[in-house]
C-alpha cells in the first residue's frame, strides 16, 4: 500500500531555497518514499523515531508513520547541517522551530 507523503512547513521552506536542478533530484527521492519509505540507504537516526536519507550534498529527515502509511518530511538541509540537527533533539523529538 502506498504511503501519503506530508512535508513539514520547514522543509517546503528548505526546498524552496534549493538550486532547481538538484530539487527536482530530492522531489524525486521524496516521492519514492510513498512506495518505499525505507528505501536502500536511508539510515535510522540513533535515539529518535526519524530516518536520514542523502541525496547528492542534501539529507532528507522524514518519521514514518506505519498506522497512517504515512511520512512525515520534517527536514530537507545541507548534509553537514543535519549533525547539528540531530544532537539538538530533545527527548527522541526533533526541533520544530525550524
């Protein structure tokens, strides 16, 4: 069953800042989530519920939700950025005031 992929509000922001043709390359890979959600590649975040994706110089962080078959986009950030990400999550969530 296909999931239904929801992009959070910062990451529609990220992606919108994103050169055109390396965002047509990460539209991509997020549209292959609704099929595939844990794609060859995608790495469990240590301590959260969030799964890392690299495309190119760019790190997909999405959740997945299995009840609702759906996943959540939550972050689309230069890679060396998402590091930083994940050591200020807090208590297995990620920050939202992205």
């Amino acid at each position: 069953m296909a999931y239904k992929v929801i992009l959070a509000k910062s990451a529609i922001r990220e992606l919108a800042e994103i050169p055109s043709r390396t965002h047509d390359k990460i539209v991509e890979y997020i549209r292959a989530l609704e099929l595939d959600p844990r794609p060859f590649g995608a790495e469990k975040l240590t301590g959260m519920d969030a799964y890392k994706l690299r495309v190119g110089n760019f790190r997909i962080v999405y959740e997945i939700h299995d009840r609702e078959n759906e996943v959540k986009v939550l972050i689309v950030d230069d890679r060396k950025q998402v590091p930083e990400i994940e050591t200020k999550a807090i208590g297995g969530q990620l920050p939202t005031n992205r």
